[in-house]
C-alpha cells in the first residue's frame, strides 16, 4: 500500500525499451539513444541524456517490431528522467 494515492488515469507498465529521441533546434536536428520505461496508451518516463525542460517538444521512434515515430510533450523531468505525454503518431 502506497503513502499516496496515484493521479495517472491509465495504468503504466514497466518496460525497457531502447529508443531514438529527436529534438528540433531550428534547421538542426538532433538524435539520440534513450530508454523508455513505465509505458501507457497516453504516454512514458524517457531517460535520455538530453538537456530538456518541461513543454519542449521531442519525437520518440521505437525501434521493435518495426519502426514506429511518436510526438511527444515533455510534461517533467528530473535529470535525465523525463515524463511525456504522447500527441499523435507520425509517418516513418
């Protein structure tokens, strides 16, 4: 039994998920390898080494069965541990 009553309106799985992380600075573009953890159908925590901060906006692609690009919102972060939300699919 948890101190605290949980907020999230979908239930997380636990999960460790190589992915890419792309940000957009402009004309540069940048990709990095990240983990996704913690998946639900709205959203994931993302460890990745990226400077980041709440509100920016970022693209994960997940890299099994096939490729697959999410655009998502930086709704936290604490470190390198970020929480997002996912806002639509994109085309590969």
């Amino acid at each position: 039994m948890t101190p605290f009553p949980t907020t999230r309106l979908l239930p997380r799985y636990p999960v460790d998920l190589p992915v890419q992380v792309v940000f957009h600075h402009g004309a540069e573009k940048l990709v990095v390898p990240g983990r996704g953890t913690d998946l639900s159908r709205n959203g994931m925590a993302l460890y990745a080494g990226l400077i980041l901060k709440a509100g920016d906006s970022i693209e994960v692609e997940f890299q099994v069965p096939s490729r697959l690009r999410v655009a998502c919102i930086i709704r936290n972060r604490a470190g390198y541990c970020f929480g997002l939300e996912f806002l639509a699919v994109l085309p590969s």
